[in-house]
C-alpha cells in the first residue's frame, strides 16, 4: 500500500473519531510537553491530571495522551504533534519547545482543521490559540536582579547565562534581569550561549572565570545549568560568586538552604496544566475560556526556604 493511501486512510480514521465523541461527554486532549521529565513539567503534567480527576467526578471523561518532545529534542516534539493529530485528538494542549519552531505545525494543522489549542507557558511566535498561560518572566528576571544587587558590591559585574535563544519566556527572564540590573547600578557583561546541561553550566562557569576573573553574579533561565556552574565554582573555590536561577526542584532547593544557591525565582506549573485542561474542556463543551492568565512568580530564598518545602517541584507530588 502506498504512503499516500496510508496518510489518507489515518487521516479519515482520525477525523470520523473526532466526529464520534463530538456529542457526548468524552473528549480525547493531547498534551505535547518539551522536557517532560524535567521536575517543572512533570507538575505541570499532574496539575492536568487533578484537573482531569474532577470533571470526571462531573461526569466528564478525559483521555489525556502526553508527550514527551524526546526530552529536549525540538524536532521529536514536532512529530509528537504530528502524531497527536493522526491519534484524532480533539484538543491540543502544547508546552513548546521553541516559539518559532513549534508554531509552524501548530498554524499548518492544528489551526488549519480548527482543533482548538492551549498554550501553558513559554508561548508561540505565531498562530491562534484559545487560551494562553503564562509567568510574568520579564518580572521574574527583575526579582532575581533585585536579590543580585542586595548581596554584590556597587556596579559589580553580572552575566547572564542563555541557553534557550529561540524561548520567548527564557528571553524576557534575560531581557527583565538585565534591564533591571543596570537600573540598580550593576555593571551587565555580554551573555553567555551554550546548551541546557549540567556540563554545559559547568564550562561556561569556567570558561567565565577566565574571561571575566571579577565576575562577582550569574542568572540562569534554568536551575539544572546553575548547578553545573556551581560545580566550576566548587572547584575554583570560589565562593564570592552569587547564583540565581529560574525554576526550582529538590537539588536546587537544598542549595538554597546549604548557601550554595543565592536564591530561585519560581513559578506555579502545577496550575498551568490544571488551568490548561480547564480552558479546554470549556472550550470543547461550547463555552469561551479566559484568552490569558498571567501568574506571578515567587523568590526563594535561605531565609523563607521552609516556605516552600512543599512544593511539587521539590516534592515531586501533587
């Protein structure tokens, strides 16, 4: 049998599937994640799923399909959609990778068969969406500026450490850090580009040490390359240099409280994928979900660590 047949032949099963559940209280959603072992979806994944528990107590049932992306392989989570589309899913709700890379098959198939999408968190650079959630990133980056300045000398020298060039969440936690530490009189050296690992987190610490030797702060869009950077400084023995990166989980949370982490601006995944679901199911069911629901975001610190030592991002509960 041809390619050409077989494409055709999923396609019509997807579509007479979606048209079978079309009027009754069963609704098939594919959740597409990028990173979905990563402690911050993995919540977002479990807030969907408490959601999902309670309109089932309503008499709504759910079948959540959730993707991985291949960890963190943009072009995994491309197929990923593509196959959430052939598996007939009603909904798509969409953690995206990179918001230039994942809007194309969101506007060429998604959009195109009017499947309707929610976006919880980091956004797309184009196509249409029902609902959109999302941290308040640029504020974020100017708390983790604001920690900076209290604990560095005047005009100190900070970095930030970019992992995510194509991320417009990552982008506007840089753009927030580094407009707010120039107001507070802090001196901003160029960016550093490398990969999200703890290896690369740890090289570039070092490779900073050596470029900038007075380099006294570092932000991070992501704690797994601030404690490979801490690493560097472990070895160089140098403990005058202050980190604070984005997002938080059980090992970035007991450095915090060791000392080793100068603080963490955290968010609420948990409520993006169970508000995420919601927006969903209402749209599915006829009604018009809230367009954006902006969330703030919360400094951890030693100080107010026992605050949140419950977290599902430490936990890895619910």
């Amino acid at each position: 049998m041809h390619r050409r047949t077989l494409l055709l032949g999923s396609a019509l099963a997807a579509t007479f599937a979606r048209m079978a559940r079309a009027d009754d209280k069963t609704y098939t959603i594919g959740y597409s994640q990028f990173w979905g072992t990563n402690p911050f979806l993995v919540t977002m994944a479990n807030g969907a799923k408490k959601a999902i528990g309670e309109w089932k107590a309503k008499g709504v049932t759910i079948n959540l399909i959730l993707t991985n992306g291949g960890d963190t392989d943009t072009t995994r989570q491309v197929a990923d959609l593509e196959d959430l589309d052939a598996q007939g899913v009603q909904g798509l709700i969409l953690f995206p990778g990179d918001s230039i890379v994942l809007a194309e098959p969101v506007k060429n198939i998604y959009n195109k068969k009017n499947i309707p999408v929610v976006i919880t968190d980091i956004g797309l650079q184009s196509g249409k969406w029902e609902t959109f959630i999302i941290t308040d990133n640029v504020a974020g980056g100017k708390q983790a500026a604001e920690l900076m300045a209290k604990n560095v000398a005047p005009g100190a020298k900070v970095i930030v450490f970019d992992h995510a060039p194509g991320n417009d969440n990552a982008q506007n936690r840089a753009r927030g850090f580094e407009s707010r530490a120039t107001e507070l009189g802090l001196t901003v050296v160029p960016r550093k580009l490398l990969k999200l690992s703890l290896e690369d987190g740890r090289r570039t610490m070092e490779d900073t040490l050596v470029s900038t030797p007075d380099i006294a702060g570092a932000f991070f869009m992501n704690q797994v390359v601030a404690q490979g950077a801490y690493a560097a400084l472990e070895g160089a023995k140098r403990t005058d240099v202050k980190l604070v990166p984005f997002d938080i989980d059980a090992v970035s949370f007991q450095m915090v409280k060791d000392g080793k982490l100068l603080g963490i601006i955290i968010q609420d995944p948990f409520k993006m994928g169970y508000e995420g679901v919601n927006a969903m199911v209402t749209k599915l069911q006829g009604g018009t979900p809230q367009a954006r629901m902006d969330l703030p975001t919360y400094v951890v610190t030693k100080e107010n660590a026992d605050q949140f030592a419950k977290d599902p991002q430490v936990t890895g509960g619910s």
